[in-house]
C-alpha cells in the first residue's frame, strides 16, 4: 500500500488534474504536504498554493516559473516515498481476478492501464477476468435463459457456445488494451532503445484443466466444469518471460472437452497453487460494516469468524465452512501419503494442504486437496442479498490456502490498484493469514522508534522523561506496536509480583494512527500478558489521559492502593492521578506470544503521540 504520507496514488501523469489554481505570496518557504484529491495550505519558496487558485501546473510537461518548485518537490517526494513498494513488490505475482461488471464498464481501461504500468515495475500478473454479465447477456440476445443452481452456472449448449463467444472476445479486447504500453514523447530525450517500442506481451493457453461437475443431487450440469489442475509450471514460464498471463476461465478435460468453470473458483485455485504473494479483486463496490464505513482490514479469524456467523443466511457462508471442514479432513486424510508436498506459504490456522500424484485434486480417497478453489456466483451474489460476503469467503478460503493477502477493491475507484498497493492504509479491504499490524516484545533496535514516540510527550510534560539508559534497562518490559519498520505505539508493564498487579507506564500511540483502535489492541494486548503472567490488577499514572483509561474500566483510586515499592518513586510534583482496573481472567485462548509478527514489506510511519505516565 505508497508512502504514508500520501492518501491516494494515482498515475504521474495524472496529477496536473488535481493541481487547479495557485494565488501567490512572497516570501514564504516551505515543504510540500500533498494529499491527494487537492492541495491544503501548501507553502513553497516564495510560493503559498491553496485550493483556491488561478493556474493550472502539468507535472510531467512544462510549468511556468511560479509552479516549478511545486512540481519537482511533489514528484522527487512521491518517488522517495513509494521507493520501498516499488523494493516490496518487484517480482511479486499476483492473481488479479477482474470481476465481470468491471470487464463490462468502462473502468476496465484504468484498470489495465495501472496493470501495465505495475508490470513495468516488476510485478508479475495472472489476471483472470469474468465472464458472467457478458455471457447471460448474449444468451438473452439468442433467446435463451440462463441458469444457475447456487453457485454455479448450468453450462448447457448454448450456454458453452455462448461462454466460448465471450471468452474470444474478452481476451481480445485485453490483448489490444495492454499492447500500446505508454507514451514515448517524453523519454526519447534518453536516448533511443529496441524496447521501448515493444508492448506489453500477454500469454494465454490451456492453462487450466477441469472436470465436469456432473449430476449433483439429481442435477445435471452439463458441460460445467471443476478445477483440477493449475498448469503451474507453463503459467511460470510465461512470466519469467515477462508476459502478462490470461487465465481463462474455460478449462479442457483430459477427454478433450471444453467445460465452463467458475470464475472465482479458477482465480483462487490458480493463487493457492501459484503460492501468489497477493491475489487482488477487483469489484463494482466497497466492503463496508453495517455503519456504511469501509472495512479495511480483517484478519482470517475475523474474516472466518464473520462468514461463519452468517452460515444460516447465505449458501456461500454454508459451502464456505463445509469446504473448510473438508479441507481440514483431507489434509489429515493425506498425512500418510508417499508423496506429499506442502503449499507453499502456509500461514493459516488450519494445516498445510497436502497434494498428491502431482494433480493438486484428489489424495486417492475422495477427499479433495487445496488445490481446487472457491466457487461464488448465481443468484445470491447478484441479488446482493448479503452484500459482498461472497467475495469475502473466497478471500478467507485463499487465506487459508496459503495466500497471505487478498485485496477486494473497488474497481470504480480511479488508480484503485496504485492507491491500494502504494501507500500504507490503501483504499480496498485487505484480509490476511497474518496480522497486517500486530504488537510484539521491544528489543535492542526499537529503543530509537520509541524514543521517537515518547520524546513529544515528554516535552509536552504529559509523560516523565527517560533517559536512553533508562530505557534500554527497562526495555524487556515494553511491547511496540510496529507498522511497516516503524514503531507507532509502546507502553511498558512493570509487574509488582507480590502485590499480583502491574503498572502500565509510556504508554503512547503515534498521532497519524490514532481513531484506528491501535490503543485499544496495544492495552488488550497488556492485559492479556498481566494475565498471563498471573496478575489480578493493573494500575497506571496519568496526567491528561484520565478519560481515556476510564472509559476502558479504569477507576480512579488513592496512592494507598500503589505497591509500597512503587510509591516510594512517585514523583509527588507532577501531582498524577492514580487509576486502577481489575483484571477479568481471560478465556479467549488468544496469548500474547500468538500475536504474528509485523509484515515489512512496505513503506513508512512518522511516529509522535501519546498517552499516560
């Protein structure tokens, strides 16, 4: 997701639309803070922008001598701040399912534009595009009806017909989109090589090998197909050559027949048996919780647990935990296997998925591995009766399959995979194996990142200095929050074992992550490790954060009810207030050792902020 910094990416190219007007004073000297969708009180040498200006500044193409500045202080910024995505993901696949009302609009053109740009930089791409909206409408248009039980399509022969019609033209229209790559007019300057004039090469083929999903439960599906096997080694070959793949959503049997798949089932099939860093869906809408708010993060458990609570009420919910459920039985069912060989990135909950014969599909006794994805479709997901819960079982199972990060993005968004993937928060709705965010035990290298957190405060006079020597003393007693590298949040627990109760001290919480429930997670996670290490109470000292604590079920108490040990060290001049909570014994299971570790793979965090004593 680019620098922390920037709300949004967009394409280069792009960002003169966002720059309107500019009004002018002298003698002004400043660092540009950009946030995208407008300019807020920006100041530059001899230059303050506001949002109510006059003059329009082309970042790429020339600017007059008032917007210079602005010009190359916003693009030098953006390049040094999205430099640890473009380290992150080069050379990085991802699966990027483009869903079929997207392929039906026209936000198709961004999307693949943004494609080809990230592909530039190193990314590699299977894309997989639907077909579903396209193919009901050419079925209406010949006279016919189609036809769906749960999830998938009733392929007859007019529907194949149809599909094979529509795949043709799909790829087609792909293939021409992605093949000018950009504009040359402005690097020609740098001299003149071959390839540059080569456009982006897309691979497509017989990828994918199906079955037919046959007579289930007295219905006959016709020329629908399963997945049985991701031809993994050929889909690599094609990106180690630098070509964007098409997976098609048409798969052959060994018998030689074309059979329909489902689109979502070939996407996460071909994620899980890629081991794909990323698989990314492109949707016509955002994930948003009951109070309209866009959901951006769920762990698998949340994302299980969610999907799980719903399975009386959705048939997606119900297949979801019954292909759990049998996941979970065939991996056992293959542990004594002579052949067995892991999927690769594992980090789920459950156990690794086992495959065997090298066909990814059956162990031998009818249990089906990993391999085989996660349909959704027909007319729950059209209805969107339950919103996008569709979408979010298909991520929870790819989790769970081993891919560590699936993205659902709002495909009319403009620029949604740039802003999703180029800065920190991004823009879509991100569910993960592992903990995007998560709190662990300081060592010796944070003692800098905190020291950055608690500087202001201490300053401020809201926390009591610490020396760096002091710190480095008591840093076994200190948990971080760490973001991408960086620490955002800290606080120590200092246990008085006699007494059963601990104090929470420097407690703080960067001011860029604050209303995101950092503070809330970091004193959960306090707490469960006082428990854990068998205390009933914990106490703190606070100046300025009394509220806060209390609304957390913290009661305000006398400086008797401190450790006599502890009392001793108050510092009676700062005239803090003492506040205590009784620890409820913690049954959930979770430990603070359980919590995953930070994922570094991206960009920055400027760390300040705040809390208690």
């Amino acid at each position: 997701m680019a620098a922390a910094s920037l709300s949004s990416c967009i394409p280069i190219r792009n960002y003169h639309r966002l720059l309107r007007k500019f009004t002018f004073s002298p003698s002004v000297t400043y660092l540009p803070r950009f946030n995208f969708g407008g300019i807020q009180s920006v100041k530059v040498s001899n230059i303050e922008v506001n949002s109510s200006c006059e003059e329009k500044i082309n970042l790429l193409g020339d600017a007059d001598s008032t917007g210079a500045i602005v010009k190359d202080d916003l693009f030098v910024r953006f390049f040094r701040e999205a430099w640890p995505y473009f380290l992150a993901h080069r050379g990085s696949t991802f699966v990027v399912l483009i869903s079929a009302e997207i392929v039906d609009s026209p936000h198709l053109d961004h999307i693949l534009m943004d494609v080809s740009l990230l592909h530039g930089l190193g990314i590699k791409f299977v894309l997989v595009p639907g077909t579903h909206v396209q193919i009901d409408r050419l079925l209406i248009e010949r006279g016919s009806e189609p036809k769906f039980v749960g999830s998938y399509r009733i392929t007859d022969s007019d529907s194949l017909s149809a599909a094979m019609d529509v795949w043709g033209r799909i790829r087609t229209i792909i293939e021409m989109k992605l093949s000018p790559g950009p504009s040359l007019s402005g690097v020609r300057r740098h001299g003149d090589k071959d390839h540059w004039y080569n456009g982006v090469s897309v691979a497509s083929g017989n990828f994918l090998a199906a079955k037919r999903r046959g007579v289930v439960f007295g219905i006959d599906y016709a020329s629908t197909g399963e997945v049985k096997k991701v031809d993994v080694s050929r889909i690599r070959e094609r990106l180690d050559q630098d070509s964007i793949v098409l997976l098609s959503d048409l798969g052959y049997s060994s018998s030689g027949e074309v059979l329909n798949c489902n689109t979502y089932e070939v996407a996460t099939a071909c994620a899980m048996a890629l081991g794909a860093e990323k698989l990314i869906c492109v949707i016509d809408g955002p994930i948003l919780d009951e109070s309209g708010r866009r959901i951006r993060f769920l762990s698998l458990q949340d994302a299980d647990r969610l999907i799980r609570e719903r399975a009386k009420q959705s048939e997606t919910a119900a297949n979801y935990v019954k292909a759990v459920a049998e996941e979970d039985l065939a991996s056992l069912a293959c542990d004594n296997s002579n052949y067995t060989v892991p999927s690769p990135n594992v980090k789920a909950f459950g156990q690794s998925p086992k495959f065997q014969n090298g066909v990814g599909f059956d162990c031998g006794n009818g249990f089906w591995s990993n391999e085989q994805g996660f349909a959704i479709g027909g007319q729950e997901r059209a209805s969107r009766l339950n919103g996008y819960l569709s979408e979010l079982a298909a991520a929870a199972f790819v989790c769970r399959g081993g891919v560590q990060r699936v993205h659902l993005l709002d495909g009319t968004t403009g620029g949604v995979l740039l802003k999703e993937l180029f800065q920190r928060d991004g823009v879509g709705t991100m569910v993960a194996s592992n903990l995007y965010e998560g709190m662990r035990m300081a060592r010796g290298t944070d003692l800098q990142g905190i020291t950055q957190v608690l500087l202001p405060l201490e300053e401020s006079g809201t926390l009591i200095k610490r020396t760096k020597e002091e710190l480095l003393e008591a840093l076994d007693s200190f948990t971080v929050v760490e973001r991408e590298g960086h620490v955002i949040a800290c606080a120590g627990l200092f246990p008085f074992s006699e007494d059963k109760c601990g104090e929470i001290a420097a407690f703080a919480v960067s001011p860029e992550c604050r209303g995101q429930g950092w503070g809330d997670k970091l004193l959960d996670y306090i707490e469960k490790k006082a428990s854990s290490l068998g205390l009933q109470m914990l106490f703190v000292l606070t100046t300025r954060m009394a509220d806060w604590f209390v609304r957390r079920g913290f009661s305000e108490c006398s400086i008797d009810y401190i450790p006599e040990e502890r009392r001793k060290k108050i510092n009676i001049s700062r005239r803090s207030k003492y506040y205590m909570k009784k620890l409820v014994p913690d049954k959930s299971g979770v430990r603070p050792n359980a919590f995953a570790p930070l994922d570094n793979s991206t960009s920055t965090c400027v760390v300040t902020s705040s809390c208690s004593d």
